[in-house]
C-alpha cells in the first residue's frame, strides 16, 4: 500500500509541476493604452449628469471608472459601455448625443480597446491555460487506459459554471483540496485497470425460470402491479408457495412473471437470490412480450410496444439506498415472445431491477385506526399494459478475451505477471532489471498520456519518485503506478494551453483544443498523426479532421456537455410537475427522458445535416417517439426510438425554442412565467441577455388560484418605467410561450387550484385529482422595435427575420465552450467576419462551426487561408 510519505512526495511533485506551468503561462503583461482627452470631455458633456458619485444610475461612476485600458476591470467596464452607447442605450435620450457624435464616440472607443486587447492577446493569448473539467478527465483516463465503463467523476469537486458553460479558464481552479481528489481519482483508475489476476475471472452464468426472477409473491399495488401467470392467466401464489418452490427447484417452465407498473417508489423488483459478487459488466439475455391485463388478471399480447431497460442498485427495501444508474439501451418488448439482450455495469454486491417505462405507479392509502396498504390506478380500456417474462439469463462478470486485458497492458506493456507475493495488488511484474523495466515503462506510458512532448527533466522527475520507491522496497507495479498517477494530476496532463502563434508547440495545442471541443478527450491516433506530420495547420486538412470528429462516436460528448449548458438540459429533472395542477405528469420519468433525447437528437441534426440557424427557431419537423408523439397531440408512433417526424401546417411545433425541454427548464414544476421564459430565449438563443433586476424588486410569481392573469400581474409590476423598458426586452417573447405547460403540451387556457371549470380524475399513480381550467391564455405582444404578434408561429416569423443575430449568438456560445474564453473584443471582427463568410448560405449550423475552428480566435494564429462555402 502506499503509504502518506509517497502520497506527500506525489502531492508535491504535481503542485510544484502545476504551479510551474501556471507561471509560465501568466508571465507577459500587457500594453498600456488609455480613452484619449477628447473622448473624456464628450463622455463628461453627455454622461457625467447621470453617471456621478453614489447615485450614479446602474452603479456607474465616471468619474471614479479607471481610464487605463491595461486595467483589465476598467477595461470590461468601457465594453460595457461601449455596448451600451452602440445600441442606443445611453444616453437614453438621443438628443443628448448626436449621431455624428455618437459615432465619432464609438469608433474612438473601439480604436482604443481593440489595440490594448489585441496587444494582450499578441503578449500571451486570448486567455490563461484551462484545467480539464472533470468530465474531460474521466473521458481522458478512459480513453487512455481503454476502460470505456470508467466511473470516477463524482470523486472530483463539481466545477464551477460562467456564461452557461463548464468550460471557462477563469473559474476551473485548482485548490490543494481539489489536487487531493485528483491524485485519489488517478490511484484508484490505475489500481482499476491493472489485471484482477493471472488469468480472467471465470464468467458465471445463472438462468432464471420465471418463479425466480422477483423476489416476492406480489409487489406494491397488489395483483394489479405484478403476478404470475401461466396459459396467459394468473396462478395465485402466495410467498409460501413461492418459497417451497424454490426450496424444491420445482419451477414451473411455463410459468410467466407479469409486471404491470414502473420502478417509481416504492419498488424493489429484483431477482430473489442474485447479486454480483464480483464489479464488472454482466449480460442480461432474456424472453419477453408486452402484453395486457384484463378484468379477470387474464393476459393478451398487447396493441404495439412497451418500453424497458433495467436499473443497477443495491439490494435493499422499498426505500432504495445508494447509487441507481439505469442501462442507457431501452428495449422495445413486442407483443410477440422474444429473446432480448442487453448488458448492465453493477458494483460489487449490486443487483439489478426490471424497469418497465412508462406504466402506473401504485398510490400508497393509509387509513385511519387501519394498516397502510397500496391501491393500483384503474383499469384502463383495453387493459393494463405490461410485460410478461418467461426466462433471464445473466453471464458476467465479461472480463476481456484477451489476457492481460488492454487496460493493463497500457501499463506494463507485455512483461509477464503472477501472482502477487508483496503489496496490495492482484498481480505483480516479473522481471530481473527492474530499474530498467521503470524506465523504460514510464517514458512509454508517458508518452502515451502526453498531449506534447514532455521535457527530459521532467521525465527525470517522474523516474527519481518512481526509482526512490524501488529503493525503498516497493514492487515495480506499485512505484510506476506512483509515477503514473504523479504525471496524471500534474500541470502538463490535468491543464490545456493556450495556443499561441509563437510557440512550437502550436500544432500540439490546436489538437488538444480540437479533440477537448468535439469529444471531451485527448487526441486520438489519426489527429495525432497529423500533428506529426505537420500538416494540421492546413485548411483543407484541419477541416476534414473536424468533420472527421463532428462524425465520431467521441462527438457524443460535445452534443451532450455543450446541449447540457448552453440549453440547461442538466437541470431537467430540477422541478418536479405539480401533481395538483398537472396529474399527468406524475412520475413519468419517460417523458423526461425522450424530452431530453429529443433535443439532443435535433440539435445533432443540425449539425449533420448542416441547417441554417433558422432551424434554432422554426422547422417543420420534430423528433418524437411513442412517448413524445402523445405529449405534442401527434399522430401515434410506435417505439422508444426518436424519428424524424414531419409536423402538420402551422403547427406551435417546430425548432428549438418550443421543445419540451427548453419549456420545462424554464418553468419551476407548477407555473410558466414570461419573465424567465422570454429572459432566457433572448439571453440563449437571441443573445441579447437582460440586465439583473434591482435587489429591492420581488419577482412576479403566477398566481395559480387564479384569480389574476400573469399578464395582468406584470401589467403592475411595470408601472414604474424603468421596470418597463427592461421588461420590454423579454416578457412579449415569453408570453408568445404560455401557450405551452410547464412540460411544453399545447394548452389554450390556463389551470388553477380555485376558480374555473372543475376538472376531476384519477391519476397514473392511483391519485384523485381536481384542478380548474381558468382563464385563456393571451399570446400576444410587441417586441421593443414595435412588431407585433399573435401567437407563436407569428413570433417565429419576425425571430428568424435577424439570422445574423441568431448565429451571432451560437458562435459566441461556441468560441466559450471551445476555447475556455469568453468572446474578447478583439474577436468582435474575427466574429463579423465569420458571419460574413456564411451569410451567402444561411448562416448554415456546421458552417459556422468550422469557420470558427478555421480562424484565429480557436487557433491562436492567423490562418493559412479562409476556409470558404457552404456544404451540404
């Protein structure tokens, strides 16, 4: 085991590496440049009035404000002001600046903050060196060592976000507890990929009759939940029937196992005996049909599909403690029997449960001086779907054919191994030069990890802590495993440089930013191979390498990390529907789900089918599955799978802005508001982000007795004009949107808990609901240049009328994710030129993103040449 002294040792090798490249990175300055006299006295004839001492309006004072560019604070300060002044914001009377001055203003003011910005740039880079996320250092050690199942992440502080990104240098800081982590982290990677033995595990393969396959006689909900069934009717069997026949192995062949309700609480439907004794991936074989249940609990094959895949977990009570990770695969069970398989990743001791999407939950009654018991919703007509199981077969663990497995020979190469004699793993490396197996084996892994070319005497640090383990006694496995995880959490692994035109190491740093950008990883072998050529650089290469990995397997991380920010698809599952005003919605974790997948889906179709960044806003198409296809009132579709779907004229559909996603993260489980929905599309999408609100203004909840119209709310809210003219950027924008619920289902009149038509029912869960159906929802507005609309196919016209906005926006929120950098002012022309380049075509989605990845915004140089046209 290692003990503190080497953990001390390996701590300070990889602060002192981390610190050295740090310096390193930050050690230019600036060129010096100021507002010139002139600009000073129009600024103090037009402005000072409003922008003096502490009531200066909006907190700023000009005559406080630092006039020194090189001030990087002052600096952010004129932008602003700059920005304002460019949209006519200030002053807010056009009369106290003409247009001749106004433009003379601006374009001294942009002179100014261009050449100090530019000229910090020149010095040292757009911005400082980017420590990986911990995503990206998962994604690198599973790739590096080849185990695509790796699962440390949530052993690293979370990372801080900015500008709607996970990705920004300025707040991914390194503290002595966070390096801690990342040294835990790594020793326990490398522990993981070294061999679990001298040969694989031996795979165990168990088969379950159906009377095996629960661990009880019936679950939560009673019969109506789960039962066996045999000849498609039910065999009433108690717990001691069920017992005796497992005692006897007297398992009935033709016996089915028939679950009619989803894994939501309470639930532990698992097989009765089964629990990986050993972590790794197991496989789940199994026959199965989707069936119904009828009056009398007979089953027959049901109308179309069920939806299912399975759920890790511990073995425990109805109240499920630990970790839940539900398998990615859904499986579609049809109506006729058939075998399916699919595998599952389960921890040592873990089990598995059955996972059907979709289905009833049973509501839990406690009635008075009487025990607890579970009711089951109704019957619904035709049935309550299900499905029937007849057998399951699990295989696992699945070590690798190949022995060692690739993991370790990443480590040690191919010297033999046997049983461990001394130290704390499985194996140990046989070898009579074991000074020299050291050497040679850390140079080759690092040189594997390395994203450039490591320096010698860094190498030589690395070789004194693993040779001074040796000398102390320690196996050969343990000292290069301490010298292997010293390199993972050191500066050159855990950092990303910025590339810089000056430096040699331009073409390694253009790769590491590609990869990290498209796939959340370090360079595969073909980037790499280019970069040894020294023919990345070229347009026509560097642009085929990005459609390259815009296709890759790897890209999946991109379409999920930046989708996850950018749109907040991480926080929805934030709010949970109210079940008093939407009952539908219930713990339907399925909804959630394809809702999710159907963003993720559009948005990597726009990049592979290269659509104008209209499509952000307006299409004719969705994409929807069985699930979606009913939340959006289409016709019905049949599987989990998400398709494209061509919607009906003039549908409300269409585009990003009205998914059920974007919808349901801009509500919070029981209201929708203007407000946060019109802020958000226009800071997102738009990117015209509004101002905070004043600290002493209460935000507008609805009101959901209804007796009050959220229109009429903030009808009062903004009397004040201040308030108005803020509200004017985005509240018509989100009234367009009540049209949608808090999930994004079309609805045409609002639902209260205290005045309108009463509406009462029976949820999913079993649950008597009763909600009033309220006043209509008006979607009409203004924007602030005073076009008008009715409803929301009417605003999407007016929004995709300004494309270069809206792709001015997605390249800003692009150059942040890929560069780690917020847009600098000197990148404003780098920007506009971009823009002008795909304006011909559309501003089409991929176009744009390989503009930007062709400029010297992404490559820290001036291109080769412009990358120029559109592609198909």
């Amino acid at each position: 085991m290692i003990d503190v002294s080497s953990l001390s040792v390996r701590f300070l090798v990889c602060a002192f590496l981390i610190l050295t490249t740090y310096c390193e990175a930050e050690a230019a300055d600036a060129t010096p440049a100021g507002i010139g006299q002139t600009e000073r006295a129009l600024l103090k004839s037009t402005c000072v009035d409003c922008h003096a001492g502490e009531s200066a309006e909006a907190k700023l004072d000009l005559q406080q404000i630092s006039f020194d560019l090189k001030d990087k604070r002052a600096r952010h300060r004129w932008v602003q002001i700059y920005d304002r002044i460019a949209a006519g914001e200030m002053p807010p009377d056009p009369a106290d600046l003409s247009a001749e001055n106004r433009q003379a203003l601006l374009k001294s003011l942009s002179s100014a903050l261009l050449q100090v910005d530019q000229a910090e740039v020149n010095s040292h880079g757009r911005g400082p060196m980017r420590r990986l996320t911990r995503q990206e250092y998962e994604q690198n050690l599973r790739d590096l060592l080849q185990l695509p199942e790796l699962d440390i992440r949530d052993m690293l502080p979370a990372d801080r976000e900015r500008l709607h990104c996970n990705k920004v240098a300025e707040v991914l800081d390194m503290s002595r507890i966070q390096l801690e982590a990342y040294l835990d982290a790594a020793d326990t990677v490398l522990r993981q990929a070294v061999a679990s033995g001298v040969k694989p595990r031996p795979r165990k393969q168990e088969r379950l009759p159906a009377t095996r396959m629960f661990l009880t006689a019936q679950t939560f909900g009673e019969r109506e939940a789960m039962y066996y069934a045999k000849d498609s009717k039910l065999v009433p069997l108690s717990m001691a029937d069920l017992n005796r026949i497992r005692k006897e192995n007297s398992h009935d062949p033709d016996m089915e196992l028939a679950i009619f309700r989803s894994a939501s609480w309470p639930y532990y439907g698992y097989p009765d005996q089964f629990k990986a004794v050993q972590p790794g991936t197991y496989r789940l074989r199994f026959s199965a049909r989707a069936v119904r249940q009828l009056r009398d609990f007979s089953l027959k094959p049901a109308p179309s599909s069920i939806p299912m895949n399975f759920r890790a977990r511990k073995r425990s009570g109805a109240d499920v403690s630990g970790d839940v990770r539900a398998t990615k695969e859904i499986l579609d069970i049809q109506p006729e029997p058939a075998i399916y398989e699919t595998t599952i990743r389960l921890k040592q001791n873990e089990t598995f449960e059955y996972s059907l999407l979709g289905l009833p939950v049973p509501r839990a009654i406690n009635p008075p001086n009487a025990p607890l018991y579970y009711d089951f919703p109704p019957r619904p007509e035709g049935g309550h779907p299900g499905v029937a199981f007849q057998w399951l077969e699990i295989t696992g663990p699945l070590d690798s054919e190949v022995w060692p497995p690739a993991s370790h020979r990443r480590l040690f190469d191919d010297l033999p191994i046997r049983a461990t004699r001394k130290g704390t793993l499985p194996v140990e490396l046989v070898t009579d030069q074991p000074e020299q197996e050291a050497r040679r084996l850390l140079r080759r892994f690092i040189q594997q990890a390395e994203r450039e070319p490591s320096p010698v005497e860094v190498i030589q640090i690395y070789e004194r802590l693993v040779l001074g383990e040796l000398k102390r006694g320690e196996p050969l496995a343990e000292a290069l495993l301490l010298g292997y995880s010293a390199f993972l959490c050191s500066g050159q692994y855990l950092y990303l440089p910025e590339p810089q035109q000056s430096s040699e190491q331009l073409p390694y740093a253009v790769a590491s930013r590609l990869s990290h950008f498209l796939g959340n990883t370090c360079p595969d072998a073909e980037l790499k191979s280019h970069v040894a050529d020294g023919d990345l650089l070229q347009p026509t290469i560097l642009r085929s390498e990005t459609k390259r990995l815009l296709k890759a397997e790897s890209s999946e991380a991109f379409v999920n990390n930046f989708t996850d920010y950018w749109l907040s698809l991480k926080d929805i599952r934030r709010d949970e529907p109210d079940a008093r005003l939407y009952p539908e919605y219930r713990f339907d974790d399925y909804l959630i789900d394809s809702l999710a997948m159907e963003t993720r889906t559009f948005f990597r179709y726009l990049l592979e089918e290269n659509l104008p960044i209209t499509a952000l806003v307006q299409t004719d198409f969705i994409f929807a599955n069985d699930r979606l296809a009913r939340h959006y009132d289409l016709p019905p579709l049949e599987g989990s799978n998400l398709r494209r779907v061509a919607l009906p004229a003039n549908s409300p559909y269409g585009g990003l802005i009205t998914q059920g996603a974007i919808l349901k993260v801009t509500a919070n489980g029981t209201t929708t508001s203007p407000v946060i929905r019109g802020a958000w599309i226009m800071e997102r999408i738009m990117g015209e982000p509004p101002p905070p609100p004043p600290p002493s203004v209460p935000a507008v909840e609805p009101d959901i007795r209804g007796a009050k119209t959220i229109r009429d709310q903030l009808a009062q809210h903004t009397r004040d004009p201040v308030c108005a003219n803020c509200h004017a950027r985005f509240d018509p924008v989100g009234f367009a949107l009540e049209n949608y619920d808090i999930m994004g289902a079309w609805r045409n009149r609002y639902r209260s808990l205290g005045q309108g038509e009463k509406v009462t029912g029976i949820d999913r869960a079993g649950h008597d609901f009763a909600y009033f159906i309220a006043g209509p929802v008006d979607a009409g507005g203004q924007l602030r240049d005073g076009r008008s609309f009715q409803n929301i196919q009417e605003l999407k016209q007016l929004l995709v009328k300004n494309p270069r906005q809206l792709a001015r926006n997605f390249l800003q929120q692009l150059t942040v994710y890929a560069t780690g950098t917020p847009v600098r002012f000197s990148d404003r022309p780098v920007i506009e030129s971009i823009l002008d380049q795909c304006e011909a075509d559309q501003y089409r989605v991929r176009d744009l993103l390989l503009a930007l990845v062709q400029s010297r915004i992404f490559l820290g140089t001036e291109p080769v040449a412009a990358a120029k046209g559109s592609e198909s």
